[in-house]
C-alpha cells in the first residue's frame, strides 16, 4: 500500500494541495471499488470484467464480439472494433477499445486496434484539410465513410496512449506511445486552419478546441459547427495532460479543467441534472441537423460519468456531487428497473428502451454521488448482462468501461519517474 502511494504521488509534476492529497485517488494512489461497497468481492468483480471483455472482444462473432482479427501488415496484427447496427468503425469505439485493452493490460489488442487506426483512419495526404486527424468513421474494409474527425476519438485515442506508454514502456514509430500522444495532443489545440477537397466536398478544418473559451469542440469543422458536446468534456483527463502533455500547451488544459468543470453546471437542468447532446459556449441547448441534439440522448449518457470520474480522481469540484444527486434522484424516480434512455431536459421521456449502456454510466455517477440511491445504481450495474445482439456496440463499451469504473479498475497510469524539471 505504501509503494502504491508512493508512486501515485510521483506521478505529477504540480505539487498536491494537502486537501486534494487526502481526497483524490490521483494523490492517494485509492480507487473506491463501489462493488465492494455493496457486498461484491474484489475477485467477483474481476471475474465479471473478465467475462465481458471475454464476450465482447472474444466471443460470438455473429452475436456477441465487437473486436475482429484481420490479418496484419509489416506493422504487426490489425483489428478493428465496429459499431454492429450501422456497420462501420468509428474512432469513438477504437479509442474505448484501446482504453479498456490498456486498462486490462491487454495490449496485444491495444497494439492491433492502434495499428488499425493508423493504417486506415489516420489522414495522410498533406492536402486534405484534416491533415493529422482520424477520419471518425470507415467501412469495415478500410474505405472511407466519412471524410473528417471528431474529437471525443482523439480525445480518448490520446489518454490511453499516455497511459499505454506509462504502463508498458514506449517502443518505436507506431508503438511509441509517448511520441504518439504528444503528436496528436499537440495538434488537436495547434492544426492550421486548412480549406480543401475530401470525398464528402470542400471542407476548412483546424484546431479541435476553441481557444477564446478553452473548451473542446464538436467537430473543428470551422466556422459552421461553433459549439461544443458536453459529453466531450473530460476534465479529468485534461488535469493529466496538463502535466504530461506537450510543455507549451500545458496551462491550457489546465485551464480547460476548470472550465468544463463550470461548464458542467451551466449545461445541466437545474432539477433533472440532464445535460443536452450539443451545447453552445454558455451551455445553453444547441439546435443542429441532430434530432434530438438540445435534449438527453446518446451522447449525453457520457456526461455524468465524466463529471463524476473527476470527482473522484481529482476531488476539486464539490458541486460535481450534486449533479450525480439530482440526475440519480431523477432517474430513480422513473423507476431503475426501466428508465428510458432519452428526455427532454426538464424530464420528459422521449424513447421507450432501457439501454444497458445508460445504466454503466448512471453507475459511474454513484463514484461522485451522496444521495441515498447511489448504492442502488450500481446494484443495477452488476444485475445487468453484457450485452448482445445488434446493440451491443455502445452499449457494450460503456458497460464494460463502467464495470472498470465501478470496481476501482479504471485507473491513472503515470510515469514512474519524472526527472526535475521534466
């Protein structure tokens, strides 16, 4: 336990608050295992993570497995993980892959989805106004189903390498993870503002953030989609960057921390805690070509369990609580056995599913949460089934993302070591 805090407290550059070292399991190295709280043992947990990723990344190909062997290059093995229903892979399920693979130490399957990514989804031609990025979705044969990225890909593509480099080591070209990291972290705040043919037309690209309000962007499709998604906020990985990250670029994630963090609370209902799927710069709903973009659907799953990791990872955010509270005694009161999976903000129901992947992350949101239904949430994690059949994409990754989360498995994976002035 000792060696554990050790090295967790090594593992930034900035110096703790005495506050945040008793609190956040950045400092102290302690991961709270919300299944355990509730009566399930340590190695009950693992052997349900097991099982799912076992399923889901091994399993039926037909009904049950996202992840699928195709051959490989001189690089080494290729796999991607595909979304079933609408057949393609986007960069939002190669990332969650690699971040689960990662964190389950996994990296024969880390290794093959990043050599995927790279050799079919990395934009190459220097004229391509993407230049840099991912293209966010492909055909499952490697063509190219769209023509620009999205950031919550990258975002994620980012911190499971940082981690992949501080768990395994970096190697070389590709599998320098590091390397890797600062390249596409460096160029989501510095790509130039780029005007020129793709296969879906003419299309001006830049940066992935908008420096005027240090936030993520929805796309860097500039200047038609000059808003943000609040699901793509990830405040607790940005307090990560801003240690590990490029030097020159560090003071801005810092920032953004902080400003998703007040974010948050702009862009949830005051009475139901349920964020829309897109968001203008002051959080207020922002209409687009998404049906249900200024109310609670897909996307928005995501945003609780983003405010409530930094929660617990970092401990500065006190009203990060109250939002898991007041979106949890929501939700329970729709009954936990059968909420619907999309609402308006001010609570109501716009769909007749109970998704599997609503429920993890609704989970998640216990690790932030005081009310007295918390527990209950996560009771309704470990009695959900992994998913299968045509939905098992999303659903399945946030599933077994929240089973990671749940049981204290997700963790920071920090350099060893960190010379002086480094």
């Amino acid at each position: 336990m000792l060696l554990t805090t050790v090295l967790a407290l090594c593992q930034t550059l900035l110096p703790a608050t005495e506050k945040d070292a008793e609190r956040g399991a950045f400092y102290t190295g302690r991961y709270r295992d919300l299944f355990a709280e509730i009566g399930h043992s340590p190695d009950e947990s693992r052997a349900r993570i097991n099982a799912a990723f076992q399923q889901l990344f091994h399993g039926d190909q037909q009904t049950q497995t996202l992840f699928y062997e195709v051959g490989g290059n001189k690089q080494g093995a290729l796999a991607y993980i595909t979304d079933i229903a609408n057949h393609d892979v986007r960069t939002e399920g190669m990332s969650y892959g690699m971040m689960i693979s990662v964190q389950m130490d996994r990296k024969r399957e880390f290794d093959a989805l990043w050599n995927w990514a790279n050799t079919y989804m990395l934009i190459t031609d220097r004229k391509d106004p993407g230049f840099g990025y991912y293209k966010w979705s492909m055909n499952i044969d490697g063509s190219p189903h769209s023509s620009t990225p999205a950031p919550d890909g990258e975002e994620y593509f980012v911190m499971s390498l940082y981690f992949a480099a501080n768990r395994w080591g970096s190697g070389r070209e590709l599998y320098n993870y590091k390397a890797q990291a600062d390249r596409l972290l460096h160029l989501m705040r510095h790509h130039p503002v780029m005007t020129g043919s793709t296969h879906s037309g003419i299309r001006t690209i830049g940066p992935m953030v908008d420096e005027k309000h240090h936030m993520i962007r929805f796309v860097p499709d500039s200047p038609n989609e000059d808003f943000t998604d609040p699901s793509y906020h990830l405040p607790a990985y940005y307090e990560l960057w801003a240690r590990w990250g490029p030097p020159e670029d560090r003071a801005f994630w810092a920032q953004a921390a902080e400003t998703s963090r007040r974010f948050f609370l702009l862009t949830t209902d005051p009475k139901t805690g349920l964020s829309p799927d897109y968001a203008n710069w002051d959080g207020s709903p922002r209409p687009s070509f998404n049906h249900f973009s200024t109310d609670f659907s897909y996307d928005s799953w995501r945003t609780a369990s983003n405010w409530s990791v930094d929660a617990s990872w970092w401990a500065k955010s006190p009203e990060e609580s109250e939002l898991s509270n007041r979106i949890q005694q929501f939700l329970f009161a729709q009954d936990l056995a059968k909420f619907d999976d999309q609402y308006t903000l001010a609570g109501l129901p716009l769909s007749q599913r109970h998704s599997v992947g609503m429920v993890a992350t609704m989970a998640v949101a216990s690790l932030a949460a005081t009310n007295n239904h918390a527990n209950a949430f996560v009771e309704n994690l470990w009695n959900s089934a992994t998913p299968y059949g045509e939905q098992r994409y999303y659903d399945g990754l946030l599933y077994l993302m929240g089973l990671l989360h749940c049981s204290g498995n997700f963790r920071v994976y920090g350099p060893k070591y960190i010379r002086p002035g480094h």
